[in-house]
C-alpha cells in the first residue's frame, strides 16, 4: 500500500469501504472483493478488505478497540498489548511526566494509552503509511497529539525538550526477518540509551534481553502480560537505577529482586511443586521466590520451586504433589496404564523432552486425566505427577 491509498483509507470514502469489507464473512474470500469492487478501485478494495482482516485479528491485542483503529500486518504484530500499554502510560503519569516523545511510534498503541493517561504526545514514525494510520488513531483520541513523519535520529534533537519524557520501542526486524538482537534494532540501540541519559524515558526492549545487555544504571521491568512474557522495559529518571521487577499484568504485581541475589537451596521434590511466572524467571527472580514460598529450587539452574508449604502467589502457578516417578519411559507407562490416564499434560523443563512426542510414546488410553511434570532433580530426572492447587493465571 502507499501512502496516497492509506489517506484514502482513513477518509471518508475509506470509512464506507470499511463498513462493507467489515460486514463480509470472509474479509479474504472472493466474493467480498466482488462486493467492494462493485464501488472502488480494486487496490482501494483490498486495502478496506485487508484492513477489515488485520482488525479481526487485532482482537486479541487489543480487544473492541481494534474495530476503530488502523493497523497494518507489522504494525499490529509489534503493537503493545492494551493493557500492557495502560500500564506503561500510568507509569509516566505517575512520574509526573507531562509531555512525552514517542520515537518510532507504530500505528500508536503506546501512544494512544499516553494520550489517554492525560499526556501530551508528540509521536514520530518514518515508514510513511504507518505514519498516515497512527495520525489517524490517535485523532480519534483525546489529548493532543502530533504524527511526525521522520526519522527519530534526526529529529530527536528538535522535538525533545528539556522536561519531556522520551520513550522509544524499536522495530524489531532486519533483512534476515524477526529479530531481538540489539544491533538489529531500528531506532539503533546504542541511539535509544543515549536519549535515556539525564532524562526521565522508557525503552521497550525484548523480553529475552540479555541481562549483561541492559545499563546499570537502568530501571528494568521484566513485564507478562497473563502469562505472557512481552517485553523487558529499562526506565530512566524517576525509577531507581539498578532496579530489576518482574511485573504481571493486568493484576500490576511487582516482584523486586535484589540487588545481590542469593541463590535458593537445592532439595528434593516436597509436597508442592511451584512454576514461576515468566517474568519472573527471566528477571531472575527465582531464587527471590523460593524464599517466599519458604522453598528451594529443585536443581541448579531449573526454574521449578518446591516447598512443604502451599503458598497463594500472584509469581507462580502452584501443584500437589501425588507422587514422584523416575523419568524412565516404561515406568511412566505401566503407571499411566495402571491410572486409566488418557489425557495427560506433560510440563519439561531443563531436559531436551518434546512434550508431544512424548505423550504420544506414552499413549495415553483410559478415562482419567493427569498432569506430569518432567525435570532434573538433585537425585535424577524425575515425572512428578501433580495437581494445580491454583488456578492458574
Ligand atoms: C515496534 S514499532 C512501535 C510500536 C508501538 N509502540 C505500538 O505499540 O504501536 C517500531 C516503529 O518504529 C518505526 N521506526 C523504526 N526506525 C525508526 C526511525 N529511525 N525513526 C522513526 N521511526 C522508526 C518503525 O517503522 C515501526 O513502526
């Protein structure tokens, strides 16, 4: 699509189209782009068409909001989660930032969830059609809002002011397709940390950053979003330097680990077995919540916990313990036999174990159903045998 399309798109022609397009059942089927070209030009039907297909799927991210907003295939798939985006906004808010420069803005979902915490935003995006769809999500907003078309690098230096808040989620894609690595980034990488020096800012960076990647003098927020690991956050200004959280939303629990983490004691499987939150295991705040749950890892380097006591936590999904089975395959079929387990859930972790393959060697046959956790323990590779004691998150 070009830029010229895009205008028309977010016009009052486009809107018609796109009443239409979303009212066909199949948005890809040819009998919808029938339907449209009976009114405009076949380009301007498939973008209405294409546009009705990209807010379907923008459901999930973004809920009915979708419905109202433009969105192109890379820009929803790098879009932040709503609610993920309401979170980062209260935030700012709540460091009294006033006015804040979104540098390589998308099709605005961060941008929006500014506007609509009562910031002024002044956003800035190169690709030229994406630039035309944010300026038109964010019209429909309240607030004020400016869509720059222009390359952040360039133009930082103009548009920051003293007492603005800078944020920055840069494209995650190069030549070779997706990526995370920090030099593929665009905004550059090395560019984004300088804005952060000596002001208050935020950069969205990906979940799997490196730790040694990450300045220490950077606020960092390991952030899921139910359940979902979505993104390492490094804050500057108002936020601690040096501070490492896992956050979960949309509850907004915060694990804060310490500066020196201590490493948990390694034992044996007790009574509960306890799976911690994403974010808290990329955070490296495993150890940190062994304490709290007054338990101990289960081997050096594995994320599951367990502990003689049940503890209700926000920061892991929490099992009973039935029984605990050497990982030895033809054990663990004689007791499935034995069970009547015909529907079994199979958890891995530190063992190179593909669940499926392995339910599927196991051929699980009966009326009964069973969790099994596989893992390294002190004493061996182990099937733990357990059942959720919360409900999971
Ligand atoms: C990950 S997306 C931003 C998503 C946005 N935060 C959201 O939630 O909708 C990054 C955007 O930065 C833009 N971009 C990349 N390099 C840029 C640059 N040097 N100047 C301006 N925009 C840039 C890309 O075109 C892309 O749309």
């Amino acid at each position: 699509m070009d830029e010229a399309l895009a205008r028309w798109l977010v016009g009052p022609q486009g809107a018609d189209a796109l009443r239409l397009a979303s009212e066909q059942a199949d948005p890809s089927s040819l009998a919808a782009a029938t339907a449209l070209r009976k009114h405009w030009r076949p380009d301007q039907a498939a973008a209405a068409l294409q546009q009705a297909a990209l807010r379907r799927r923008g459901r999930t991210k973004f809920g009915d909001l979708a419905q109202a907003l433009f969105l192109t295939a890379a820009g929803l798939e790098q879009a932040t989660r709503a609610e993920v985006a309401r979170w980062r906004a209260g935030r700012f808010a709540a460091a009294g930032v006033s006015r804040v420069v979104d540098l390589g803005c998308g099709v605005g979902a961060d941008a929006l969830a500014f506007l609509q915490a009562g910031l002024e935003v002044v956003a800035v995006e190169f690709d030229p059609v994406t630039a035309v769809f944010a300026a038109a999500n964010l019209r429909s907003a309240l607030g004020c809002a400016a869509v720059q078309r222009g390359d952040a690098q360039q133009v930082a230096g103009e548009l920051l002011r003293p007492d603005d808040a800078v944020f920055l989620d840069p494209a995650r894609r190069s030549s070779r397709g997706r990526s995370w690595r920090v030099e593929d980034l665009s905004p550059p990488w090395e560019f984004a940390l300088s804005l952060l020096a000596n002001r208050t800012g935020a950069i969205k960076a990906a979940p799997g950053i490196a730790h040694t990647a990450i300045p220490p003098d950077l606020a960092a927020t390991w952030v899921s979003h139910r359940g979902d690991l979505v993104e390492t956050s490094l804050w500057s200004g108002a936020w601690e330097p040096g501070a490492r959280v896992a956050t979960l939303l949309p509850a907004g629990d915060e694990l804060t680990i310490p500066r020196i983490p201590h490493e948990a004691a390694i034992g044996g499987i007790g009574a509960y077995l306890y799976e911690p939150d994403p974010a808290v295991i990329r955070a490296g705040g495993a150890s940190q919540l062994a304490t709290l749950l007054d338990g101990w890892r289960v081997a050096a380097g594995i994320a599951y916990l367990s502990s003689d006591t049940l503890v209700d936590t926000p920061f892991a999904t929490g099992f009973e313990v039935l029984e605990v089975l050497p990982f030895d395959e033809r054990v663990l079929r004689a007791w499935m036999r034995g069970h009547d387990i015909g529907t079994l859930e199979i958890k891995v972790r530190g063992l190179d174990v593909d669940p499926a393959a392995l339910r599927k060697r196991l051929k699980p046959a009966g009326t009964g159903s069973a969790t099994l956790v596989v893992t390294p323990t002190g004493a061996g590779a182990r099937a733990v045998v357990v059942r959720r004691s919360q409900a999971p998150k």
